[in-house]
C-alpha cells in the first residue's frame, strides 16, 4: 500500500484467507500510523531544536 509517497506492506497469518488479509491489513495501518507518530516527533524535536537557537 502507498501512503503519502511511501510503500508499506503488512504480514498476516491465519488458516483462513480473509482472516489473513484483514490481519496484514491492520499491520498495514499499524505501520502507517507509527510511521506518522515518528515524523510527528521528528517535526517536535526540529521546532524545539529551533526555539532553542532563537533563545540563544
């Protein structure tokens, strides 16, 4: 799956292949949103990091 310019994919098990897809489809959404959480951060850490120098 795509996602804002980046590819991700998703690994589920099960005897059933409904239930395997709809479980690599939820790995899929848990790698988005950690992804998203990350950048979120990373933006955090670069305004801080910027405030830090303006105070300086």
């Amino acid at each position: 799956m795509n996602y804002h310019g980046r590819r991700f994919h998703g690994v589920g098990l099960a005897t059933d292949i409904v239930e395997s897809s709809a479980k690599a489809m939820v790995h899929v959404l848990n790698n988005i949103w950690r992804a998203a959480e990350v950048e979120k951060e990373l933006q955090r850490k670069a305004q801080n990091k910027e405030n830090n120098k303006e105070t300086v």
